[in-house]
C-alpha cells in the first residue's frame, strides 16, 4: 500500500495525535515515516531607535536557534514514538514562508507516497484571508493527504 509516508508537525497536540495515527498506519502497512517541521523564519529587526541594540546577525541567530530547540523537541516526540511502534523514523526540519510548499517538497525530496497532517488552522476570517496550509498542500499537491480532524 504506503512505503513512505510524511508527517508535519508543529508541536501541537492534534499535530501528535495526526502522527499517531500515521505511525499506526505505517506500522500496518510496514510503511517508514520521515518525521517533518516547517518553521517560518524570524521576521527581519525593527529598529526603535538610532541604534539596535544587536546585530541583525545576532539577533537571527538567536531566534534561529528557539526555532531549531522548538523543531528538535517536536521531531524528538514523534520520533520516539515511531520507536516505540516499530516504525522507522528520519526526521528533518526547514524554514519557510509558505509551509504548505516546503511540506509538498519534503514529500518529493523523501520520496514520500503519502501525507498525514492534522486538519487544525484558521477559523472564520483568518481562514478567508490566510488559508489553511492543510488545504493547500491538499490543493496543490500531487500524492494523496490523509486529513487527521
């Protein structure tokens, strides 16, 4: 059936149970699951005053560096999870503007032939303005999405 499949997370708890059932999937069908976070990068410093009180290079590398703690812990949860299952787990992390893209291009890179993501997003009117990264990788993708709601 699957061989490969991609699951994103973002440290949410329906992003956890969205892995659980994507293990349980890959561990029915003797599937591997190549773990994936996509962080947006830092938005660029604001200055408030005649001088910054860092550097633009500090201050990315030190928002870098929450993101990448943030990326590891929630790849560290899956992954053990995947162990305690069975199932065989690689796990990656990037940054990115557009989610929905670096998602969609983890699954060709990792020569994934299936997504489980969770449904969660915006509600009402950020819905309407931003969209539901669930709903583009499902819109613009090519390999099946299986929805976790």
């Amino acid at each position: 059936m699957f061989k490969r499949i991609l699951i994103p997370t973002d440290g949410t708890e329906l992003s956890a149970r969205a892995a659980k059932a994507g293990i349980e999937l890959a561990s029915t069908c003797h599937a591997t699951i190549h773990a994936f976070h996509v962080a947006e990068p830092p938005p660029p410093m604001i200055y408030a005053g005649p001088v910054a009180p860092v550097s633009d290079a500090d201050y990315e590398e030190e928002a870098l560096q929450g993101l990448r703690a943030a990326a590891d812990r929630y790849l560290a949860d899956v992954r053990s999870a995947a162990a305690a299952a069975g199932v065989i787990c690689d796990v990656s992390y990037t940054f990115d503007r557009r989610p929905y893209a670096a998602i969609l291009n983890a699954a060709e890179t990792w020569h994934c032939d299936l997504i489980v993501m969770g449904s969660h997003g915006r509600r009402g009117l950020g819905l309407l303005l931003q969209g539901s990264e669930t709903q583009k990788v499902v819109s613009h993708g090519s390999i099946p999405v299986l929805v976790y709601h």
